[in-house]
C-alpha cells in the first residue's frame, strides 16, 4: 500500500507541475505570441471574449502572478480550460467530442499490442538463435518509422489502392450516429486500419523487451530445475514467461506516454476525429485556449493509465508490497 | 587496461555502414543536391525521371534536392538534441545515484515528473510559443526537445551509479580522500560508458522522431528543408490521395534507415553489456560448425571456449569483449 501511495504521490506532483507548466509557459516565453493573437481577433470576437483571454493568458493584467495563478487554478477546479477561439466554443466541449474517439482508437490499440508483443516476444526468446531471430531487424525497422508515416503508406496501399478498407474518417457519413448495429459496424470497419497501424508501430518494442528479458530467465536455476523435474515444455516457457513479463509491465506505464504521442498523429493521417486531429488543427490555427487544454487533458489520461499500469503491477509482484522497490 | 570493442556481428556492421552514409549526407547533401530545394519554376506533380529522379512537387520543386538537403537540419537538429538530453541525464542520473538521500529523492522526482508527462503534447506547447524566428534555429529546437527527452537516460544511469557506488574501487577513492566530484567523473563516469553510449543513440533516435513529428505538424520554420517538413507539404497538398508516392515515401525511408541504423548499433551495446544476449546472437551457423545443436537447450546458456574451438569461432567470439 505505501508503494501506491509513492506512485499516487508522483502523479499528483506530475499533473501539478503540467498545470502549472500550463500557467507559466505563455507568460515567460518570448515575444508575446497572446497579444499578436488577439491583435488578430479584434474584430471576429466580442470584447467578453478578449476579456477572457487576458485573464487566462495574464496580457495586459495589473494583477501579480500569484493572483492570476490563484485565479486559474479556481478556474481549473470548475473545469474551465476557456474559450476555443477558432471554434467560438467551450475547450471542455470540443474536448468532450473527441476523447471517446482517442480513448477507443489508441485504447484498443494499445493493449493488442503489448498482448501480441509481449507473447511473441516471449517465443522470440524461447527460440532464439533460430530462424525466427530474423523477425528482430525487421522488428527494428518498423520500430523506427514514425507513426504518421507508416499510416500514411497503410492508407495508400490499403485503403487507397487495393481498397480493402474505407477510406478517412471514423465513419460511414451517410449514417446516423446512434445505437444501432449500422453505425456501430461502420465505427469499428474504419477503426480496422488506424488501429492496425498502432500495433504495427508499437509492437516492435514490447517484442523486443520481451525477448530479452525472456534469454535472461531462461538462464536461471529455477527454469533449468522445472526442466529437471521433467515439466511438459509448455509449463516451462508459462513458468518463465511469468517471470520475464515483469520488467515489461513495469516499463508499460512508462511507455504509454510514448505510444499516445505516436498515435495522436495517426488520426491525423486518417482525419479520424479525435484529439490528435483536434491537436493539428489548434496547430495550425495557434489556438492557444485549445493546444493548452489538449495538453493538459492527454498528461492527465496519460497518469490515469500509468497509475492503473502500476496498478496491475503491483498486483502481480509480490516483492513490490513488502518493499518498497520502485 | 580493457579495451572495449563492439560485437563485429553483421547487425553492428549494418548500422555503423547506414550512418556513416547519412553523415556524409549532412555535409555534402546541399552540394551535391541538382536544384535549389525551394526553386519552384519546373513543371508541376512530374513522375519521377532522369531529370528529376524523384518528380517535382505540387508546387514545381525538386523533390530529390529536398531529400538531400533535409538531411542536415535533421541530422543537426538530432545529435544537439541527443548531446544535450545525455548530458543532463549524466549530471542529474550520476547526481542522484551517488549522492543518496535528499539530493537522489528530489532529483529522482524531477526525472519520475518529467518520464510521466508525455513528451510530444509538451514539445508542442512550448514549440507553439517560439517565435517564428526561433523555429528555424536548430539550437534552440534542439535545446527544447532535450528538454523533453533526458529523463530515461538519467533514470538508466542512476541505477547503475547505485550499483556502482559500493564497489571496492570507488570505496577506496573515498578512503583516500578523494572530492565527490573527482569521484564521480574520474572514478564512476568511464564506467557507464557503454550505458552512456546506448542512451545516447536512444535519445538522438527520439529526438529525430520529435523533430520530423513537429515539422510535419507545421511547428518548425517552412523555410528550412528537412524531412518532416517535406511530408508536411505532401500532406498538405494531399499526396496519399493522388498516389504522389515519391513525394512522401523517400524522406520517411531515410527516417527509418537513419532509425533502424541507430537501433542496430544499440543492439550491439546490449550485447557487449548482457552477455547472455550476446551468446543468444550467435547464429545457427556458427554453433553448428562449434558442434553445438541448433536448437538451444533449456536452462543452459551455451558458452564456446576459446580454446576448444575451430578458429573461425574463434573469431566470431572475439567480436565480444577484448581484454
């Protein structure tokens, strides 16, 4: 329980220190980038609007920052995070729109993908110097493309070319969103490609960790004494995959922060509408309320994930609930 | 006195080969590039030729001098990245590693903070305050993307400092009243440097992914060729959709080679570190002719003798350590 409490505690440091980056970073940074923005409004907003602006990005305030930054948090705790200026709405509620579409897509994604890695991965090691150690290069090789780069050639072979898979978006735009069976076929058959695009990107990593944890273990005593006692060899790989798949779950809260960055921008490839798609727009447009806000909600998605990884963790090690090893 | 020398296995080969390419690249790439990359009086979306080996742009440039120029902002912007990012997680991971106590728990924090905030969002915050000017230098970007990045290096030498700091050697630095300072970089430093290396190559592999993600999100300056920019005009101008392959494939081709090459290299470092991969990278081959079966066996980690063996694996095992 102490050990939970310690990683609970970093969390709830992180999540401060993004606020708080959040706070500081467009009061510090040079040349005013704010005042040009609002420059550029003047005429498309109303004078409430610039109003809010001022006092989320502290321009032209005569208040101190410990005011301001007293105000903000107040705002935060109200679930406040402004004004979109591009889209004249609420950041919450643009931001309502699109989380489901992200957490589904990059969700799903990800755990197939740390499930097929971590079990090849487990093989990989099993069977080493054999042939199969060719998958490791090609492994690698993915590993280093960028996301939006393989998506974008998965589009063009897949969806594009061979038109095995319908084309962007998240849906059929003919159909009614709604609960029925239509729709709900239609979200899953164009998630089919953005998702598989994930994995592939992502697998490599669990694969490899994998397998070299796995020649690690497969040296004990313990795997050579179950192979003495003449175990089938299936329990015996179960026996040591069990073992070598700890350091990779403890890696895993870790490695989410990656991934989620890497596959924001595969909905971007896809124009799937979720926040990485949001996130190019606020881009592009220097929609400062919305990139803000993005940020925020992904780091705190991100340490909710860490903290269930951790979670899981400590469920299955029972070293870490006596000592405190983190 | 150990010399240290990288596993000559065909993987190690593969990468350094891939790399030195690409350095020469970065030096010569603008001089030997046919065109300037931004003059755009050709003709427009042109198939690729022997005028233009990789075609022309929607805008009537030449995609070919892109490709060769964007491999120096790239490259440049990577190794500043990944120099910074290591020698932050030096000073903090050694710091914290050696010193204990307070020092370790704050610092360790610091490095824990900046492990769980994901990196790209944040890089994009502070990349959207830059001012344009900014967004062209190379230091400055790669100044902010180590600022996102240093955080897995220092948590990788941390703990190899703890396990280093009650070693006899460093003991004995301390009895005979050596400064903490001389302690740490003269006694415990040389020996995190196959660690120090690997993180190195991790750290410049992530900054050349954050630096193309932000040009092709439109965040680095427009008027510096590299390769992420180059994907962010064909995506501008919808090149996956019209099948302009030679406009997007080539510069994300030459990312993953430079990728994969680094990788490799990495590989070779795991195995001069762990032996029990190095043995598990000698291939099929080599154990046959050693008159070992193909198939490992379980629960036992195969060890050549040097002396009971042909010399070809002999050799083959010499691409380990050297003492």
């Amino acid at each position: 329980m102490r050990v939970i409490g310690r990683r609970l505690a970093l969390y709830v440091v992180t999540a401060w220190v993004a606020i708080t980056v959040n706070f500081v970073i467009p009061r510090l940074m040079p040349g005013n980038p704010i005042q040009t923005m609002i420059g550029k409004l003047t005429n498309q907003v109303t004078p409430q609007e610039i109003q809010a602006i001022r006092s989320a990005f502290g321009v032209g305030l005569s208040q101190n920052w410990f005011t301001q930054y007293w105000h903000y948090l107040g705002q935060l705790v109200h679930g406040n995070l402004g004004v979109s200026i591009t889209l004249s709405t609420p950041v919450t509620t643009v931001l309502g729109n699109a989380i489901p579409w992200t957490v589904g897509l990059i969700g799903v994604a990800t755990v197939v993908s740390f499930v097929l890695g971590t079990v090849s991965g487990a093989l990989l090691g099993w069977t080493r110097g054999s042939s199969l150690d060719n998958l490791i290069p090609v492994a690698t090789f993915f590993q280093a493309v960028p996301y939006f780069f393989l998506g974008t050639v998965a589009f063009l072979i897949f969806s594009n070319h061979l038109g095995w898979f319908p084309g962007q978006g998240a849906y059929n735009l003919s159909l009614t969103p709604g609960f029925h069976w239509s729709y709900i076929a239609s979200v899953l058959r164009y998630g089919e490609l953005p998702a598989f695009t994930i994995i592939l990107s992502s697998i490599a990593g669990w694969m490899l960790g994998m397998r070299n944890m796995m020649i690690t273990t497969v040296g004990e005593d313990y795997v050579l004494m179950a192979v003495a006692k003449g175990l089938p060899r299936r329990r015996v790989i179960w026996h040591a995959a069990r073992n070598a798949v700890l350091p990779s779950i403890a890696n895993l809260s870790l490695a989410i922060g990656l991934v989620v960055s890497g596959a924001l921008l595969v909905e971007l490839v896809f124009n799937y509408p979720g926040v990485g798609d949001l996130l190019f727009h606020a881009v592009s447009n220097e929609d400062y309320p919305l990139i803000q806000g993005i940020f925020l909600v992904i780091t705190l998605c991100v340490l909710a994930a860490n903290f269930l990884a951790d979670l899981v963790y400590f469920s299955l090690d029972p070293r870490t609930r006596t000592a405190a090893v983190v | 006195m150990k010399r240290l020398r990288l596993p000559r296995s065909p993987k190690v080969l593969v990468g350094v080969g891939i790399e030195l390419f690409f350095l020469v690249l970065t030096v010569i790439g603008p001089w030997i590039a046919p065109y300037n990359p931004s003059y755009n009086g050709f003709a427009q979306n042109l198939a690729p030729s022997a005028k233009h080996w990789l075609g022309t742009t929607a805008l009537g440039e030449d995609i070919f001098s892109q490709l060769l120029n964007g491999a120096r902002a790239t490259i440049l912007v990577a190794v500043v990245a990944g120099l910074v990012a290591t020698l932050i997680a030096m000073i903090v991971g050694i710091s914290a590693g050696y010193l204990g106590g307070k020092a370790d728990d704050g610092l360790s924090m610091l490095s824990n903070v900046f492990l769980a905030i994901p990196g790209l969002p944040l890089l994009i915050v502070l990349d959207s305050y830059l001012p344009q000017a900014d967004r062209s230098n190379s230091l400055i970007l790669g100044l902010v993307i180590a600022l996102t990045g240093w955080a897995w290096g220092a948590r990788v030498l941390r703990a190899q400092t703890m396990s280093l700091r009650n070693r006899d050697f460093v003991e004995a630095s301390r009895i005979i009243g050596e400064s903490r300072w001389r302690i740490m970089t003269v006694e415990i430093a040389p020996n995190l440097l196959p660690i120090l290396a690997s993180s190195l190559l991790f750290t410049i592999l992530y900054s050349i992914g954050a630096y193309v993600t932000l040009a092709y999100i439109g965040l680095t300056s427009t008027s510096v060729w590299n390769w992420g920019t180059m994907m962010f005009w064909a995506q501008a101008n919808n090149a996956p959709l019209v099948n302009q392959w030679y406009w997007f494939v080539p510069p994300g081709v030459c990312i993953a080679l430079v990728g994969a090459g680094l990788a490799l290299i990495n590989f070779g470092i795991d195995e001069f570190i762990n032996p029990r991969l190095r043995e598990a990278g000698l291939t099929s081959k080599v154990l046959r002719r050693a008159g070992l079966s193909r198939r490992v066996r379980l629960g036992v980690t195969p060890v050549l003798r040097e002396t009971s063996s042909p010399r070809r694996i002999h050799r083959s095992l010499q691409a380990g350590v050297q003492r």
